[in-house]
C-alpha cells in the first residue's frame, strides 16, 4: 500500500486489450502509445469509450493537487482543457475522480476543501474548454466530502462518498436537473457498516444502482459493501450487505459492471496482506460469488487495492501495488463462464517502490487500461501498454484439434 508520506515521483500506463476469435488464449501483449506530456499521478480513470483520461497527483508537497485531462486523437494523446490545480494547500484536488461514458463529463473531487469539509465540482468538456456544470456540491466540516466519487453513463448523476474522520460515513447521490445539481433519493449512512462508509463508490451506467464500500481501514474491524437500487424516489437495499474477515480492509475498492449485476470487491489486507479480490452476481434476489476467489501470491503484494471492470462483467483488472517488494503489477482476469482465468502475464511497474497498479481504469470493452505508477528512483514518464488476444495456433493436418488453452506466469 502506499506509504501515508509520499514524495515519490508516478508514471501512468495506458494500454489496450482485444477480444480475439473462440479458442484464442489470453496472452498479453504490450505496445507503448506517446503521450505529448509527462505528468504526475496517484489517481487515473479511463472514460468508458476509451478516448479521455483523467490523472491527478495531490500529495504533493503543498498537498494543493494537480488534475491533467488528456485525449485520443488520431492515435495520439493530446492535453483536453487547461490543467486543474488546487487553489489552496491541503486542498487534495484529484483524490477521487470520475468521468462520464463519452468522457465529456469530468467530476473531481478535492476532500480537504475548507478544513476537510470536502467539495466536488463538475464539469463538461466544450469546444475545446472545461466549463462548470451546476453548482460546486460541499460538505460539511471535518467530513471529507470527496472521498469517492463516480458518475452515470451519461454523466448526469453523481455518487458522492463522505467517509468521516471519527470513522463513520455517508453517501450522497444527485441527479442534474433544470441547470442544477438535485439531490436523488436519502442520505445513506449504513448501521451495517463498521467504519469509513463511502471509502469507495461505484454506480451503474443508467445511474440508478449504488456499490458502497466501507472498508474499516482505521476500526480494524470487519469491511462491507452495500448495493442499493432506487425506486420510488428512494434507495432501497438490493440483496444483504457483503462482509470480509476481520482487519481484512474488505470494500476498499468496488465496482459495479455498466447494468449493475455484477460487482468486484478488493480486499488487500486479506491472509497477511496477500490480498484478495471476490466477484459477486445478482441471481434470485442474492449475491452470488462469481468463480473463486483471487488470492496474492506473496505477503504484502495488497491484491485487490484497485479493481476495474469491463462493461459486460466479464474481464477484470486488479491492483497489486505491493506485489515484487513494492514494484507493483496489474493483472487481468478473464471469466469463462465458471471461473476467472488470469492471462499470461501481469503488467509491472519499475523495481524499487513503484507501486505500480495502485489505481486502475478499464474501458468499457474491455480495450485500454490506465494504471497510475509510483518510482522514487526515476524522472516522471509515461508509459502506454497494448496487450492483445493472440489467436491460437492452427493445428496441423492430421492432428487431433485441442481447445486453446493459456499460459501462466508468475507475477
């Protein structure tokens, strides 16, 4: 996990995954994509369709907060708008991020505004500039308003995580309406919960389903995700909360698939920090786990800080930052039908506390990944990845046809 003082230097990477024919094995395969800047960055989120980035860096020394925006064009990634940077130290601008499905809508959040009230603001990407949407939403004081924050599809509904300083939370939802930001449905403050509710927050595409973790980070004590629909102008539980092992930091990271069926939950601190991610499918009213459960394969490799999935719930990206003594890796899951298959290899950051994978973006189809990359030991740079389905060999004349299969490497 990363160090609560950090004064290292990121690297970001971006990547592309493509779905080959039946029977090709998952093998990935790495091209680097320039980048026409190089940038600092703790937090990366991909737009669904791929084409904008957003990265932010706020521990910086000031701890004011930088957001860079990017996007594809041609094949290239340019600067999209001005660069954000944090009016006021302590302010954390860029600790939680989140764009829309297009990437026009871009909602960054700064949870050390006004003395750790917290404030998130949003904004629409036009003609080139980023212009305010609505008003700026605030919270109150000491309550870290900001800690998460995911938007709708469309970018007109916002899920706010408002985890508190003396350990509890909330979660605000609001609906853009008339010109204005409205909030949608209660207030939700879980009693299932045992610490730091909203820590992470994910939505569906339509905006009308709601993952929330609390994941006790300072309790020590058992992590939880609750999923939520809303109906009727209210948000009702959907299935029983989903809990982890004691001190396990079960909920630290979540997320919900586009049609909310299905959701990822990391749990880093599980068997001596080895981590663990768990997949769940909605099915008669319950969530079902989906295959096995993922487990480290070191102690203190923290599996499952960062989870990301694609848009029809069927390949996975998972954090490791803490794998090979801190260098980090993400690696990518593919389901079957019955079980998650890890392809071929890990994505890996650079050796010596990089803690590469210590925030992952998927695209919707499963195409690009974006993964933020901590190097005390090197400049700033930036690296773009391309990782490819290659078909399976044909067999030859006179073999018996064998169904491909893939092949493993140890991260």
């Amino acid at each position: 996990m990363i160090p609560s003082v950090i004064t290292d230097q990121l690297e970001v990477a971006v990547g592309y995954i493509g779905h080959g024919d039946t029977g090709a094995a998952p093998t990935l395969r790495h091209r680097r994509e320039q980048m026409s800047k190089h940038f600092f960055a703790e937090v990366v989120c991909l737009s669904a369709n791929g084409q904008f980035l957003a990265a932010s860096h706020f521990r910086d020394a000031a701890k004011r907060g930088v957001v860079n925006v990017f996007q594809c064009v041609a094949g290239r990634w340019i600067p999209a708008g001005k660069t954000f940077e944090g009016a006021l130290p302590g302010l954390y601008l860029g600790n939680a991020l989140a764009l829309s499905a297009d990437g026009r809508t871009l909602a960054i959040a700064g949870d050390g505004d006004k003395k750790t009230s917290g404030a998130v603001t949003i904004y629409v990407f036009h003609n080139g500039c980023w212009h305010r949407k609505g008003r700026i939403l605030r919270g109150r004081a000491a309550t870290h308003f900001g800690s998460s924050v995911a938007l709708s599809a469309d970018g007109d509904v916002v899920a706010i995580g408002q985890r508190s300083s003396a350990g509890g939370g909330t979660v605000h939802v609001f609906r853009y309406l008339a010109g204005n930001w409205v909030r949608m449905g209660q207030c939700l403050d879980d009693a299932v919960a045992e610490g730091d509710f909203g820590i992470a927050v994910s939505l569906s595409g339509a905006g009308d389903l709601l993952a929330i973790g609390a994941n006790s980070f300072n309790a020590g004590r058992r992590g939880s995700v609750s999923i939520f629909g809303y109906a009727d102008q209210i948000w009702h539980r959907r299935g029983e909360p989903l809990k982890g092992g004691f001190g396990e930091h079960f909920g630290t990271a979540v997320k919900l698939c586009a049609r909310g069926e299905t959701v990822v939950i990391g749990s880093p601190s599980f068997n001596d920090r080895r981590g663990a991610v768990y997949a769940y499918r909605f099915l008669c009213n319950a969530w079902v786990q989906l295959g096995t459960t993922l487990t480290g394969d070191h102690p203190d490799a923290y599996l499952g800080n960062a989870v990301d999935l694609s848009e029809d719930g069927t390949m996975l990206i998972v954090g490791s930052d803490g794998l090979r003594n801190a260098s980090g890796a993400v690696l990518v899951y593919l389901f079957d039908g019955s079980n998650w298959i890890r392809a071929s290899d890990a994505l890996t950051g650079a050796e010596g506390n990089s803690y590469f994978g210590l925030s992952v973006s998927l695209s919707a189809a499963g195409r690009r990944i974006a993964s933020a990359n901590l190097n005390v030991l090197n400049a700033s740079v930036v690296h773009h990845f391309t990782v490819e389905y290659v078909p399976a060999q044909p067999p030859q004349v006179g073999a018996v046809a064998r169904p491909a299969t893939p092949s493993f490497a140890s991260p």
